[in-house]
C-alpha cells in the first residue's frame, strides 16, 4: 500500500503534527477535543500492534481479522505478522533470484495475498515469533534481494543462495522457529495456519461500475501485484455485508484511502465534510477513477458506534501503536467508508 500509511512508524508524531491542523468539519483550525462516540458493537481483539517502517498495514489488518474472529468464537490467539513478512520477503528474493527484476513496492499487497501467504507458508504465534523492534521491512526486503543479486552473479547453486538468505533474515528478523507449541500441542507453520484459517474461509470483495457486478473481478490497485480476484457488489451491498457481519461478531478487514482533510490523526477519526450528501455508486466511481480513493491503507473494522449527533461510525484496529485517541482504534464514519473503501474481506458467511 501507499504514501505515509505503510511507513507510519518513526513519523508518527510528525504526522499528528501535520494532520492535526485538519478536521472533519473542513476547518482550519485546530480541533483539540476528541469527539464523543458510544459504542454499540465492540468485539474483542488482540494488544494493538505496530507496523514500523513498512508497507504491510495489509498483513496487520488480516491478521488482526483472523485474531478477532477466533477471540469471538472462544479461541483465542495472537499471531505473527513478522512470520508472514519474512516469508513474503522470502517469496521476492527467490523470483528475484531467478528474474533479475526487482521492483521497490514489493512490500506493497491486498487482503487476499495475506491469505496465500498464509496458506503456502503457514503461521505461527506472534510470541514464537516477535520479528525484531522496531524493524523497516522495506529495507530488508530490499537488503534480501541484493543478496539474491550476488548470489546470481555468482551462478550460486539454490542451496547456497538460501542459506545465504536465511542467515541474512535470521540477523534481521530473528531465528524462525521450527514448531509450535500451543495448549500442549506440537504444530508445524502450516498445520497451525490450517487449524486457525481453512481454506477458503474467507471472501474478498469490492465495488466499482467499470466490471459486472456479482462476479470475481480483478482489482486495479497498484498494490494488487500478485492480480487477487475479488468479488464485485453493489456499494449498498458490500456495507450491508459489513453491518451483517458485525452483528454476527465477525470482524472485516478493510482496504482504502485516509485522505487529508478527512482522516484527522490526533482525534482518531475519518469522515466526509458534512456538505457531502449520500455516496451512491456514480460517486464512488469517480473517486476511483480520479484516484481520490485507491488503496492507501488497511485496518480491521471490529465494532460500530454513533456520535452525539447520532452518525453511525466503524470502529477500526489500527496498526500504527497506541500514539493515537483512543489507544490505536480509529472512528470511521459510515458515509466515508462508503465512499473512500477500495476492498474488504471477511468470513465467507457473508451473503
């Protein structure tokens, strides 16, 4: 994903800075008072984490839906974004080795390639797996694929050019571990991964005119490198799978853009100007096609709440640590994620 969103952490507080001179009201005077919210749905989620230097709020936000989701259903677990990280970074060292083509952005993801990660690789408890803090998963990324470039100059054999990558990512990233232990059991990554998320438990979706709706669609975000499919609603209908899902104590794991002027980051809260009448679909498209809305960053949506005016808000896990009102949640009003949402993705018992 793009711009400041992915790289938030040693920024952070200059970017509160910067942001706190916006507000939702369109005023240009600094709004000090957090607004008032009551919350109506909050369900249970793990310790807000922190993404660091990196473009990977994506993989935060998957994860943070997963850990919801099974907190909701009596399981409760923690996972390892670190894990899927460095096997994503794995994943970009290897295709590198072999294509001897490396892009700066291969960070950068959807929703569903988390899930193929996770699938291909596995998972593991975020405490057998911490990853070093803070860490810049860019750098590393790009650290692994010169490693990859020496050990194709040098027609190294694989053996070589993986060993030379794990001793690299174990320095950066810490030793893996080779098993877990959960609850007195032994697992390997991916017989854990297949106990916490079957295949195919999840469904990605979207909403744009440009492509039929009601079909497997291929979302144009520049962040879908790996050309995810997701399935395309109308807008009423991908925020009432939200609503349907929320009420079902299911979490929702949103994609899109945070725009300045409408997300203020010291009041922990995005939302339209109030001029804004109803977003509809032409809307939304325009947005889209005017690169106003594109996937700049990603959350896990985990409860609903209105204001003191009666507005219905999304409450959203944030990636970006505890600097934040509301101790790292943000309040998205309903009218901006109507329009500002590029994707969700959420349990498949979503209609």
């Amino acid at each position: 994903m793009q711009i400041f969103f992915k790289r938030i952490g040693a920024i952070s507080m200059i970017l509160v800075l910067l942001w706190g001179l916006m507000s939702c009201k369109g005023n240009k005077e600094l709004k000090s008072q957090v607004p008032v919210f009551a919350n109506d749905i909050l369900l249970k989620t793990t310790p807000i984490k922190q993404q660091g230097e990196g473009y990977t709020c994506w993989i935060y936000a998957v994860l943070a839906t997963i850990e919801t989701d099974r907190i909701e259903q009596n399981d409760s677990i923690n996972l390892s974004p670190a894990f899927v990280e460095r096997n994503l970074i794995t994943q970009n060292a290897l295709q590198h080795f072999f294509r001897k083509a490396y892009s700066k952005r291969e960070m950068a993801g959807m929703a569903p390639l988390c899930l193929r990660l996770i699938q291909q690789y596995g998972l593991v408890p975020f405490d057998s797996y911490e990853g070093t803090q803070p860490r810049n998963v860019n750098a590393i990324n790009r650290k692994a694929m010169i490693v990859a470039q020496q050990k194709a100059g040098e027609k190294a054999r694989m053996i070589s050019f993986k060993n030379a990558l794990n001793s690299y990512l174990d320095d950066a990233l810490g030793a893996l571990p080779l098993n877990v232990y959960l609850f007195g059991a032994e697992y390997t990554p991916l017989q854990f991964a297949q106990s916490v998320v079957p295949a195919d438990s999840y469904k990605a979706y979207c909403s744009v005119t440009h492509h039929p709706f009601y079909r497997e669609v291929l979302q144009e975000s520049p962040d879908n490198n790996s050309y995810e499919l997701f399935n395309n609603v109308p807008i009423d209908s991908l925020m009432n799978i939200i609503d349907s899902q929320l009420a079902a104590h299911k979490a929702v794991c949103w994609e899109g853009s945070l725009p300045h002027g409408e997300y203020v980051m010291d009041q922990g809260v995005a939302c339209l100007n109030p001029k804004v009448g109803k977003v509809d679909q032409n809307m939304r498209q325009r947005a889209i096609e005017s690169y106003t809305t594109y996937d700049q960053h990603a959350m896990s949506i985990v409860g609903k709440a209105h204001d003191e005016q009666g507005n219905t808000y999304y409450i959203a896990k944030n990636s970006w640590g505890k600097y934040m009102p509301f101790n790292g949640f943000v309040y998205l009003e309903r009218k901006f994620v109507a329009l500002r949402t590029i994707a969700i993705l959420t349990q498949r018992s979503a209609n």
